[in-house]
C-alpha cells in the first residue's frame, strides 16, 4: 500500500483528505516524525508555498529509513497544501496571510487564533453590503514523491530541482460571500463566515459531506485523485 504523508498537523485537513481518498492509501501526517524541519512559508503564491512545502519534506524524508513508517520510501509521496480566503473589497486579503491575518496586526510570530482573525475580518467588511463582499476559498495542492536512492554508492544528496521536477499541484476554488456573523459549529478557520454561492447556509453550517463535494481542497483532492487514478491505472 502507498504511503501517503501529509505535511500538516491539523486534523480537520487530514479529515478531509481520508474522506475523499478512502482507505487506499496509508496516511501519515508530521505528527508521526521527530525533528521535522520548519518549512518557512514564504512564498507570494499558494502554489510557491504548496510546492515548496512537499519539495522540502520530500527532500528530508529522502535521507531518513524508519522502520515505523515502512521500509525504505518506494511507494512513498508527500502532499502538502496552501490555501486561504481572498475577499474582493479587500483586494484579495487575505489570501497567502489567511493563517496569520490578525498577526500582521501585531507583530507576533506564528498563526492567530481561529477567533482573532475572523474578528479582523468581520471588521475591515463592517460597512461593505452583501452585494461586495464576494469571496473564494482556494486551495492548491502539490504531490512529491519520496524519490528511493538506488545502489549503496548511490549520492545521499537529494536535490530540490529533482523533486521539484517531479511535483504535481492541482488547484480548487470555491466561490462565495462573506456573512455578517459566525454561523454554525462545523469546519475550522473562516468557515461560519464563508458562504458559498448558490446556497444559504455557511462552511459552518453545511454537512461535512456537502462540504466536501462544493469546497477549494475537495475540488483539488478530486483532480488529484483522478490524476492518480490515470497515473498508477487502477482506483485509490
């Protein structure tokens, strides 16, 4: 069975992930590794931070064989995501900062709470009508696999470029509005705020099922698994 390691510690992504693919694929996630380097998202893109974050761990995996997680890294890939909410009457914000978006506020390191950046948000839209506050949740996955050294002369060095070659991203969006407050108790970041068009209930609101079928990560994962589907010939 192909090992699939996820490069994120959130169990709400990885949720979505096993959802979607079913249980052809063993999942790992960082929280099964020790001393994982910090990938800086530095990117100005979602797919140079998605791209970037499957490369980097790809790479070190490369150069590690535990026992605990399979023999070797055939078989072995890395999916790693960048996504985010980009409002039209804040000009896109906040987009790569969703995770951070209160942080740029104030200067602290890491993310902001779930709470404070909804807070913000809901503040700079405080006076734009429902009619401007168009939105869209996007989400850019990249797949890398773990490329095996051959041979016991073989370099221990593995290479950014060569797994950058060898990097597939897909990418989903999702249309929609902002509302005026949080609603429902489901999904995790701005999901109580993001409505998306065609229906009257938010993110977190909606079953986790319909969410799936209508959301960014759903509609990437779903060309990802098609992808895969074509690639490998045979169902995941």
């Amino acid at each position: 069975m192909s090992i699939l390691v996820i490069a994120t510690r959130n169990q709400h992504k990885v949720g979505e992930i096993q959802t979607i693919f079913g249980d052809q694929f063993h999942y790992l996630t960082l929280n099964q590794f020790e001393r994982v380097p910090e990938v800086i998202e530095d990117a100005g893109t979602f797919t140079g931070n998605a791209t970037k974050k499957a490369v980097e761990l790809a790479k070190w995996l490369c150069g590690i064989r535990n026992e605990a997680h399979g023999k070797g890294n055939e078989g072995k890939w890395v999916l790693a995501d960048d996504s985010g909410l980009e409002v039209d009457a804040l000009d896109g914000a906040p987009g790569v900062n969703s995770a951070r978006f209160a942080a740029l506020d104030t200067g602290q390191q890491g993310n902001s709470s779930t709470v404070e950046n909804n807070a913000k948000l809901l503040r700079m839209l405080r006076d734009v009508p429902l009619g401007r506050r168009t939105a869209r949740f996007r989400c850019v996955l990249a797949l890398t696999p773990v490329l095996e050294r051959s041979g016991e002369n073989a370099s221990p060095v593995c290479t950014a470029d060569e797994f950058e070659l060898n990097t597939q991203v897909f990418e989903g969006v999702c249309e929609g509005r902002i509302v005026f407050e949080p609603r429902g108790n489901c999904g995790f970041g701005y999901d109580p705020l993001f409505m998306p068009l065609g229906y009257d209930q938010t993110f977190g609101e909606l079953s986790q099922e319909l969410k799936n079928s209508l959301s960014h990560r759903g509609k990437a994962l779903g060309l990802l698994r098609t992808a895969l589907m074509q690639e490998a010939g045979r169902n995941y």
